[in-house]
C-alpha cells in the first residue's frame, strides 16, 4: 500500500531541489516526490509504499541537506 511521507527540510530554492533530485530519485525509484518551496518549512512529500522516513533523510542527508519528518 502507497503511504505519503512528509518532511521539513532547508531546501530552499529550485537549484536546492535540482540538487537533491538524483539521491530522491535513486531511494524512490523515480516514484513521485516534490518540494514545496514556498512553504515556511520546504516541505517534502514522497510517495511510496518501501521507503522508512530514514531513508528518505538519508538520500537527503547525502546531498548536503536536511529532512526531518514532519
């Protein structure tokens, strides 16, 4: 079953999600995610029905940035 998880980050701007994009991609398996830029706490949704919050942050982490679930 497809479960959405969300998550505050300090991405904040297009470049910032162009950058994180190949490690989202590579965790999801090009699954959907986006970032909402204009939100106060970038917010980060992906969809998937594998992933644990972990390893979403993770994928995050490795492209120098931050996700904690929100």
């Amino acid at each position: 079953m497809e479960k959405v998880l969300k998550f505050k980050t300090n991405i904040q701007c297009m470049g910032c999600v162009a950058t994180v994009a190949p490690e989202l991609d590579a965790v999801t398996g090009n699954r959907q995610w986006e970032v909402d830029i204009t939100s106060p706490d970038k917010v980060l949704t992906v969809k998937s029905d594998t992933l644990e919050p972990e390893d979403v942050a993770t994928a995050v982490a490795k492209a120098g940035f931050r996700a904690t679930p929100a």
